[in-house]
C-alpha cells in the first residue's frame, strides 16, 4: 500500500515524509529525515531544502511565514510599517517569483499573496519543500526563482490529535486544534483549526503609530480521503476570515483625524485529488487533480479604499509511467483561469521525460506549451541533471525559463500605506525570465559523524519584467515594463555536522548582486540585503527530553529608493541602510504526550528606529510607512504548550 501511495506521490500530492517525492520521475523511496536539519542535499533531483516536522518544531512556527528563521535559503521581512504583511525573498528576488503550491498545487496567488504567510498556520503542516531554481513543469510555468510546496497533515495517517497554545509579551494568543479519524479500513477524516487574535496596540518608538496591527484570525479545514490498491481520493475545504486595525494609535495625544488601517480578508478554498493506478510495476497512474478558492478583501488606507474579489479555478489532468528502470514519462494537461481586475484563461500541455541510471546519473527534461487569452502561446522549457559518482559527491544543473501574469494592485496594495502615487501602465508585459542553476553537495564521513557541504550558484535573467520604480519619483511608485538589463546573481555555501553527541550545528553565508534599469541606468536593486549570515545550533542530550535551539542571522545592508530632499536641503533619508543582526532562542521540554517551550525572538532587539517617513504628518505628500528594511519591533518572548497523541 506505501509503495502505491508513493508512486503517485508527484502528481498526486505527498503521502509521507520524503524529500524525494517532490520529483515524481524518480524512483521514489522514504527519506528518513533527521529531526535537526533542513538537508536533504544529496537526495533528490533537484537542489531541494526539506523542512521536516523536527525541524519545525525549532521555533515558534505558528505560520508558514514564521517556519524559515531556521531555513538560509528564505527571507522573510515585513514590506511595510503599518499592515503587518510579510514578504519572502529567494534568489534574491521578491517571493512573486516564487510558485507557491499547497499538496502539489498552485496556491495564493493574486490577492492572497501580500498576507499568505500567515493563512497556514505550523502546526497544520507535515512538512515544506523549498526548491530553489526552475522546477518541474507539471506545476505550471509560473515559477522562476524556485518552488515551495506545503504539505499538510494526513487524514490517512497514524491517527492523532493534537492541539498547540501559543502565548507572547505582546500579548498574542494563537490556539490549534487537529485531530484526524480512520472511519474504516479505505476511509478517513482530518479536521484542523486555528484561532489567533491580537487586541492591544504596540508603540515601542512612541511615534504615534502601532509597530503591528491589531488581528483576528480564524480559520478551519476538513479533509477526506479514500485509499484502495489501485484508486486514490482525497478533497478538502478550507475557511479563513481575518480582520488587521492599524494605524495612528491614541495613546499620547488624541488626534481629530487618525490615519486608520483597516483590512479585512475572506478566503474559501476547495480541492479534490483522484489517482488511478492501473500497473504498479510500472508506476503507471493517471491523476486528476481540481481546486478552486474565493478571495474577498476590503482595505482602508486612511482615505484610500481598495476592495477586491478574486475567483480561481485550476484543473489538470496527469499520466506518469515507468517504462523501465532507465526511462520515465510524465505527460498532461491544465486549465488555470483568474476573474478579479480582468478575466485570464490558459490551457496548457507538458511532457516530462526522465532518464535514469541507478543513483549515479538522472537526466529530466520537460516542455509545456500554455496560451493565455491575453498574452497569446508561450512554451517552457526546462531541465535538470544530477550526477553522483560516488557517496560523497552530488552535482546538480538545472535551466528553465518561467512567466507570469501581474496583478498590481491585489499583490501590491500595501503601497498604499504611503502618500505615493500609484502610476500603472497600460500595457503592461507578461514577465518572462530565465534561470540558471549550479550545486554540489558533499556528505564527508569524519570518524562516525559526517560533514555536509552545499555550495550553489544561481543566476536569473529577465527577457521582460514589471519594475517597482520608486526611484524615479520619490512622491510615486511607477509600475512600469523594464527597458534594460535585470538580473540576479545568488552564490551560497553551507555547512553542517553534528559535533558531538546530540550537538548539531549549520552555518550559511549567501551572497546577492541584484540590479534593474531604473531610469536608463543599471543599479543595485532597493531594500535588497548584499549578504546574510546564518549559524543554528541544536542540543539535544541524553534520552531527548530536552531540546535547546539558537539562530543567529547576519542581514548585510543594501540600498534605499532615492530620497527627496527637505526643505532644510538634506535627504529626508540616507541612501544606504547598514547590516543587522537577529538572535532568535528556543528551549523545550517533552513529555510523553506534550511538550512545553519558551523562547525569544530578535532578542537582540535590533529594529529599524524610525520606518515611518513623515510620521507626525500622514496626511502630507511625504508621508511613507514602506521604506522598511528591517524588524520594526524589538525582542518579543513566547510561551506555548504543545499537546500531542498518536495511536501506535
């Protein structure tokens, strides 16, 4: 049964723990992931970061956004001062590039992307695939700095339940309960919610306006499914309502006429998988995967109102087989539309063919062609190559190119947390972009331990782009199509080793070089960090009882949009932001069926003093709470409990 759940694994959606299974056209096998790490460098097609439940269970991780303090491949940062989103960054560029997939399928897209980081709470998630440079294109051709999929708890699993109370000094509550149900031998069923609310403002710098808004979320998912021999199903649904207050706070002063924030987010979602497997020896399965969701924001930037109501469908259908040990085939077709500022409609075919000799050498191609009714045909070629000569060495390549649609303003409406003016062009290109990848990994035996070395290189060139032009106009945010070069240059080595007995370390340095034409001249790309650091540590001693976790990072600095100059005729900010550095600490204690854990976050207290431009004046035209390069609130510690039982 495990065997005919993992051959459908890749098309189907992630049945078990296994870092392999994100690459279907590979003889899949389980990966026994160690609870300390995110390496799974030497398994795999391609340059993947597994993100098991161990590793999970290293910080707070109360959303998916708060799951990579432990992760160098992913920054996470607030993109402004006042609405509380969170923006990712790989490769050096905004998280729009990055594909984001739940189960295996495309996911938070649109409206739903400037707070998707906080709509998946941790503790409903099995585990996180981050795939970093082009991927597969059975997922679609929208990914081009990498993928990262989520896969969340099973209701064909070991039955549990489970529940997670979290506790901070701001005063955030966030509870979650799980539990799933084996109704009979081929059915079951999983429910998971989550509630968080956080009702009392914060004004750290005394700057009259609240660090972090206030929040109200509420959410819940129920899942199905039915598991025989040869036919697979499961579907789910899923509701979230949220509710952010932000803005000018009465704590100091009263003021006449508050700059007010108020967002308020609905989302519905809906999936449904269905795999036919008719030759196991093979591997041959046909799979069709549907999903749908509903996204309804209303959002007040103190007199600006933007409200928005976006409809997706998605639909493929998908053939895989193994024509033997040495050739695989994948082989479908897909139907994407999006209804919000406009209608976009785009059927597509791929084919995917693997060729394979024993562990040593993996060659994968694949090809789709989409056509959009807006931009017409476009074809997406990618592939990979993995080479192993022995156990110590894996080398990696992979090239493919991605594209995507942009919806400025469902993904952008953050901006309007500031007097800018928003400039949009009419015609506006399909961003379209190449992505070179090159890897190697080294698992080096030293005496009974081993030391992992990662080294990557990845390069991303766009052919077209939407450049976020705040430079040219410091009054303005200009969404305009690129005329010029823009690029990315990512360089990361990495190393980890367990120490001593129950001591692990990792230590990551990555390095970036991103620059856009702004104006006729190539620059250095704003609110970008040139570096990052990043050492974890972990002990676990003894029997496992006690768990001890520190993460330092080291953000190097980078540039800021271009200033205007005050009336006095100085800059109202400086050009360049300097490097900081973020401490984050965890202890835990297990018990049989729970644990308890404390810990801090920037305990360093590092923060961006002053990211509100102009604050005493919002309603002026230099008023500016998105020139945020770094944590706009200082230490924070936590508490929580975690409860858990498993059926053995």
């Amino acid at each position: 049964m495990i065997a005919a759940l993992l051959t459908v694994s890749g098309a189907y959606g992630q049945v078990t723990e296994s870092a392999d299974s994100v690459w279907r056209s590979e003889q899949l096998q389980e990966v026994n992931v160690s609870a300390h790490g995110t390496h799974a460098k030497t398994k795999g097609l391609g340059n993947t970061d597994f993100i098991g439940s161990g590793e999970l269970l290293r910080a707070a991780c109360c959303n998916l956004g708060e799951s990579f303090t432990t992760n160098p491949s992913v920054d996470v940062n607030y993109a402004d001062a006042a609405t509380g989103a969170q923006q990712i960054k790989l490769l050096g560029l905004s998280g729009t590039y990055v594909q984001m997939l739940t189960e295996n399928i495309p996911n938070y897209r649109g409206a739903a992307a400037p707070y998707s980081l906080g709509y998946i709470p941790g503790p409903w998630m099995q585990s996180i695939q981050v795939s970093k440079g082009a991927s597969s294109v059975k997922n679609g051709y929208e990914s081009i700095t990498g993928q990262i999929n989520v896969e969340f708890k099973k209701p064909q699993a070991t039955p549990f339940a489970d529940a997670n109370l979290y506790y901070n000094t701001k005063g955030k509550l966030k509870a979650n309960l799980g539990a799933n149900l084996h109704l009979s031998d081929r059915w079951s069923t999983a429910l998971l919610g989550h509630y968080e609310i956080l009702d009392k403002a914060h004004d750290e710098n005394n700057d009259g306006f609240a660090d972090m808004p206030k929040v109200r979320q509420g959410s819940l998912m129920n899942r199905w499914a039915w598991v025989s021999d040869n036919y697979i199903f499961q579907a789910a649904i899923k509701g979230l309502k949220e509710h952010r207050e932000g803005g000018q706070i009465v704590h100091h002063e009263d003021y006449d006429n508050p700059y007010l924030i108020d967002i308020t987010n609905e989302r519905y979602e809906a999936f449904a998988k269905n795999a036919y497997i008719f030759d196991p020896e093979h591997g041959s399965n046909i799979a069709l995967i549907l999903s749908g969701s509903l996204h309804h924001q209303n959002a007040l930037y103190g007199q600006k109102q933007y409200n928005s109501d976006q409809r997706n469908g998605y639909a493929s259908l998908l053939f895989e087989t193994d024509f033997n040990e040495h050739h695989s085939l994948s082989t479908g077709v897909s139907l994407t539309h999006d209804k919000f500022d406009f209608d976009e409609t785009t059927p597509g075919v791929y084919a995917q063919y693997t060729y394979k000799i024993g562990e040593k050498f993996t060659l994968m191609g694949g090809l789709r062609w989409d056509h959009s009714n807006i931009y017409g045909g476009f074809a997406t070629p990618r592939m990979h190559l993995k080479y192993s000569p022995n156990d110590i060495v894996t080398l990696r390549g992979s090239i493919g190119k991605g594209y995507r649609t942009n919806h400025v303003m469902a993904e952008y409406n953050y901006l309007l947390a500031s007097s800018r003016q928003m400039i949009i062009d009419d015609d506006l290109d399909q961003e379209e972009a190449w992505n070179y990848g090159l890897s190697a990994a080294l698992s080096i035996p030293i005496g009974d331990r081993t030391l992992s070395l990662n080294a990557e290189y990845y390069y991303t060139t766009f052919q077209h782009q939407m450049l976020v032009d705040m430079d040219s106009n410091p009054h303005a945010v200009h969404f305009t199509n690129l005329v010029g070069d823009s690029y990315s240059h990512t360089w990361q080595v990495e190393a980890s080793s367990e120490i001593f007995d129950g001591f692990t370390m990792t230590a990551t340095y990555r390095r970036t070089n991103v620059k856009s034409t702004y104006g006729g001249v190539l620059r250095e790309k704003p609110l970008t960090n040139k570096y990052k650091g990043l050492i974890t540590a972990q002990y676990k001693p003894g029997l496992g009882k006690w768990q001890f976790d520190a993460t330092l990072q080291l953000n190097g600095g980078g540039r800021m949009p271009d200033p205007y100059i005050t009336a006095d005729g100085i800059p109202s900010w400086d050009s360049r932001y300097k490097g900081f550095e973020q401490l984050n600490a965890q202890v835990t204690r297990f018990f049989r069926h729970w644990s308890i854990y404390a810990g801090g976050e920037n305990i360093t207290g590092r923060k961006q003093k002053n990211p509100i431009i102009t604050v005493d004046d919002p309603w002026g035209m230099n008023f500016d709470a998105t020139m945020v390069w770094g944590p706009v609130h200082g230490a924070i510690y936590y508490i929580g409990i975690r409860l858990n039982w498993e059926k053995i």
